[in-house]
C-alpha cells in the first residue's frame, strides 16, 4: 500500500482489516492513523542527531512535529469537534457523519494513552533505525576513506537522512514519496559525505532497493496469495 497513488491505499488497508475483523470502517481507520503518527515520532526522534549538524532542516521538523501534536490536540478535543459536526449536520442535514466521528474519536482516544505511544514509538524507533543503519553499511562500503568511516557522527548522518527523507516523501502525493526521497537522500549523501553524484545515486537506488521495494515486493506477494485463496474460496 506504500506506493498507491495519493496514499489511497490506507483506505484500502482499513477496508482489508475490516473485511478481515468485521469491524466498522471508523473502528479500523484510528489503527492507521495511530500506525502513521507513531511512526512519525519515531522518525522525527531519529533525525534529531543529524540536525545537530545541518540546522536548516530544524523548521522542517518544527512543521513535522507540529503536525503530529496538532493530531493529539483534534483527538481530546472530542467534544468540540463533535458539537461542530451537529451544527454542520444541522445545516446540511443530508451529511450523515455524526457517528462516524464518534466512534472515531472514542477508538482514537483509546489508543492515544501513554503506555500505547511509548510502546509503538519504541518499536517504531527500533524498526526504522534499521534502515537508517543499513544506509550507514552502504555507505561504509562505498567511501571508506573520503567519508566519516564507522563514526559516530556518519551514523547521526544516515539515521537524519533516511528519516528526512521519509517524512518528505510522506508528505507528498507521489506514491512511495518516489523521487522525492531518492533526491533527497542522494543531495543529502553528497552533502553530508562528500561523495561524487554516481556514487551517491548509486547508494540511493541500492539502499531504496534493499527497503521500499523489498517490502513492496513481498506485500505483491502475499496480496497475489491472499487473492488466488480467496478465488479458490
């Protein structure tokens, strides 16, 4: 689902689980927005070392984390929302989202406690740091004298790189962020490491390889399986 077109695929991700669980479309959709917003903590915690060393990109993630509070503050806002949604059903009374809303705002606040945030943002952090340090392996084996070698700071660099980018991408309608994160993960290699342009393409597509697409692939995979069983059925 990470390279539908405008995101439309976590659309298709709830209508699945729902179809899977026979849970309510509004029970489903808190997951998935659950499921982005820690991952978008986890990430911006990431990238924190690096933008000790490239301080432009603090307004960035100002605007990333401003996002993600700015979901928390809608979420206990219940009541407040709610009241505008009877006001504007009032209104145009055809608009039947009232319950929706409701059962949306009571799964949400159910997830959004402490123990379920610092739970999913601790697997997310571990999760997604694996990725930034298989682009600090990559970039290890390309440049080993030009670059910071296996330093601390060349790591800070990869976790801020891999994370940057991800959030760009997210941020934008093009499926997967394509093209957007391998052009900000090649600037940034060539920034940060010194590296010749072939060189940092060459990482990009490696490192893009190795983590979008294999997963994309295996996702193909078991939805081509699930498919032919469902015929079958």
């Amino acid at each position: 689902m990470t390279v539908t077109p405008g995101k439309m695929g976590e659309g298709l991700k709830a209508y699945l689980v729902k179809k899977e669980t026979g849970n309510r479309f509004s029970e489903v959709v808190p997951l998935l927005v659950f499921e982005r917003v820690t991952d978008g903590i986890a990430m911006i915690i990431l990238a924190l070392g690096g933008t000790f060393f490239f301080r432009q990109s603090i307004l960035f993630f100002v605007f990333a984390s401003f996002l993600v509070v700015g979901f928390i503050i809608f979420i206990y806002a219940k009541d407040f929302v709610v009241n505008l949604i009877k006001r504007f059903e009032a209104r145009f009374f055809h608009i039947k989202i009232l319950d929706f809303a409701v059962v949306f705002f009571e799964n949400s606040q159910k997830l959004l406690t402490a123990p379920n945030l610092a739970i999913a943002v601790f697997l997310g952090l571990t999760a997604w740091s694996l990725e930034g340090i298989s682009l600090f392996l990559l970039v290890n084996q390309i440049c080993v004298e030009t670059c910071h070698g296996m330093s601390l700071q060349g790591l800070f660099y990869s976790l801020f790189i891999f994370s940057f980018s991800s959030i760009a991408g997210f941020l934008v309608l093009i499926p997967g962020g394509v093209g957007v994160a391998e052009g900000s993960i090649t600037s940034f290699l060539m920034l940060f490491f010194k590296m010749n342009l072939p060189s940092a393409i060459f990482i990009t597509l490696i490192f893009r390889f190795v983590t979008l697409w294999f997963g994309v692939s295996l996702g193909l995979i078991f939805l081509l399986r699930t498919l032919r069983k469902n015929h079958k059925a």
